[in-house]
C-alpha cells in the first residue's frame, strides 16, 4: 500500500496544467493504484495525480464509500443550477471557503485499462469532479472565489 504524501499550494505542478497520459501501462496503473490509496482515508474526497507531484492527467475520487479514479478526464457537462457549499483542499491544508460549483457535473475519460468510462453526479461527486479537473487544468480552488469570500481566505492563508 503506498500513500503518497500531499504536495502543498506553493509548488509549482499544482499551477501547472498537466500532461496527457498517453500510455495505458503498468507505470499508469501504479500511478492510479497510489491515486485511490492515497484519497482512501476519511475526509478525503478526491485527489489528482498533480496533487502527489506527477503531471499526468488522472485522478481518483472517495464518494460515499466509493473508489474510483478517470484517466484524460474532459469536464463535458457543468449544470447551470449551483451549489455554494464550503469546500477545501489536500494542498491548501485548514482552509474552506465557500466556493460555487455547478449542482451536476459530468466527466468523460477513460479507466487504467483505456476502456471509456462517464461518470456523472450531483452534490459532493458534482463538487468533485469539477475541483480535481481544475487541478488538472493547474487551477486550486481559491481561484475560484471572489469577493469577501476570497479576502478571507487569501487572509487565512497568508496568516499561517
């Protein structure tokens, strides 16, 4: 069992976008096998590969009990009807923020084999999907806030 430790806001590949994976081999499954090891533990609900220091387009999820990870993941549907909820980051430790997501999100990508996988949901999976597709893209969520929401968070973080 390998549980990778959590790259934090300040290194570089959180602000880089990450590469395609182009090889569905055993150094991806290795990759995924870490993903889903590393994001097994309560309260956590998603990690991508950035997240563990690896530019590579994958990331793995925890949902109500369920494990699961999506390879080259495309955002294809982001509902219009929102949710504002707080949200925080494995690499923004001790910061929540409320951050508005759409209420469903819809991911396409493929599995550790490069057979196609969708995965659509609502609620935390919605929230999910779309914070670790951002991180893939060399976004965290604190790019997303505006306002006095991002005043404080960014005063949060600077008083740490």
């Amino acid at each position: 069992m390998t549980i990778r430790p959590i790259r934090e806001l300040g290194d570089p590949v959180l602000r880089t976008p990450a590469d395609p994976v182009r090889a569905f081999d055993r150094e991806l499954a290795a990759l995924v096998r870490d993903l889903e090891e590393t994001v097994d533990h309560p309260g956590r609900a998603g990690l991508a590969a950035p997240q563990i220091g690896v530019s590579a387009r994958a990331f793995s999820y925890n949902i109500d009990g369920v494990i699961g990870s999506v390879v080259n993941p495309r955002l294809v549907e982001v509902s219009e009807e929102t949710q504002d909820g707080d949200e925080g980051c494995l690499s923004v430790p001790g910061i929540w923020a409320p951050t508005v997501r759409g209420l469903h999100a819809v991911v396409e990508g493929f599995d550790v084999h490069g057979e196609p996988v969708r995965l659509a949901g609502s609620g935390l999976m919605a929230r999910c999907l779309q914070h670790e597709v951002d991180h893939l893209d060399g976004k965290v969520f604190l790019d997303r806030l505006t306002g006095d929401a991002r005043k404080a968070a960014l005063r949060a973080l600077n008083s740490r």
